[in-house]
C-alpha cells in the first residue's frame, strides 16, 4: 500500500510539480485570510481603545524591545561578516524592527516636546537604515543563482536557490558575495 503512493525523494522542485504550487497557493490564501480577519478587528480596536492608559512595564518594553533590536542587528552583522545566505532574511527582520521601532517612536512621543528627537532618529539613523538593509537584502536575492525553470517573470515555483550536490561538489554552505 505504502508502495502507491508518491514518493518525494529530490530535494528540489522540478518543473510542472504541483507541490510548491500547492504551497504557494495555500499560503497565499492564508495570508490573504489572515489580513482580511485583522480589517474588523483593527476597526474595533480603533472604536473602543482609550486613548491614553497608564503603563506599568514601560521600561522593561522598550529596553525590550531594543534588546531584541541589538540582537537583530547583531545577527546581521555577523552572518553579513560570514557571507551567509541567511543573512538576506535577518536583514530584512532587523529592517522591519527599525521601521516598528520609528513608527512606536513618533506615534508615542506625538503631542510631546520628544517627537523632536525621535523625527530626528528615525530621519537620519533607523529609516535609512532599515533602507539600506532592505536595498542590500534585494540585491543579494538578485545576485543569487536561480534556475532557468521559471515559467515568468517574478514567478519562482520551481526555482533552485541552492545548487545541485552534483553541480556544485563540495558546496556544502554556498555563500554570497558583496555584503
């Protein structure tokens, strides 16, 4: 019985298989799920959250929050320094993190002789920041070897980010250049 069905055996996709296709598909609709169940809920948020409330662990949420932001950006820097593929995806993440941190910076400190300080953070350090991470994570996915499999453009069901063991021996960890 085992017998019947399909084995996946390759570790990559080929052409015409409906595996990554199927994934792709349901991820999408779960996603789009996902955004669709946060309109009703942001808007009920938005009607019944007070518009100040008295915060008991505020210092342990934003010295939090930055010890996360350290570690982000320390991650970065040292799979950036070991020419690590990985490095695209905390790029991206500490990205996102410095753009959150802007956003809860200026949102809170709005109405407050701070919102000065913290414009000014997030125009000349975090937002250029967060820019440069995302433009270098781009061009790093760029540079990478994709297979000539994609049925067009943008579409990568089916793509090989890791080359084959047989046409790359003794590539165990391929690493990118230009970090």
């Amino acid at each position: 019985m085992l017998e019947d069905r399909p084995q996946v055996t390759r570790p990559y996709a080929t052409p015409g298989d409906p595996l990554p296709d199927r994934r792709r598909k349901h991820t999408a609709e779960l996603l789009a799920a996902c955004a669709g169940g946060l309109i009703p809920w942001t808007v009920m948020l938005g009607m019944t959250l007070p518009s100040s409330r008295h915060v008991y662990e505020w210092r342990l949420t934003w010295v939090g929050f930055d010890v996360l932001l350290i570690a982000a950006l320390a991650c970065t820097a040292f799979l950036a320094w070991r020419r690590s593929r990985s490095v695209i995806l905390y790029a991206h993440a500490t990205a996102v993190l410095l753009i959150c941190d802007t956003w809860f910076d200026i949102s809170l400190d709005a109405g407050t002789k701070d919102i000065w300080l913290s414009g000014g953070l997030a125009l000349l350090a975090e937002l250029p920041l967060a820019a440069f991470l995302i433009h270098r994570a781009h061009s790093l996915i760029a540079s990478l070897p994709w297979s000539p499999t994609h049925t067009s453009v943008g579409d990568t069901a089916g793509s090989e980010t890791d080359p084959h063991p047989d046409k790359a021996p003794g590539h165990q960890r391929l690493r990118t250049r230009g970090y």
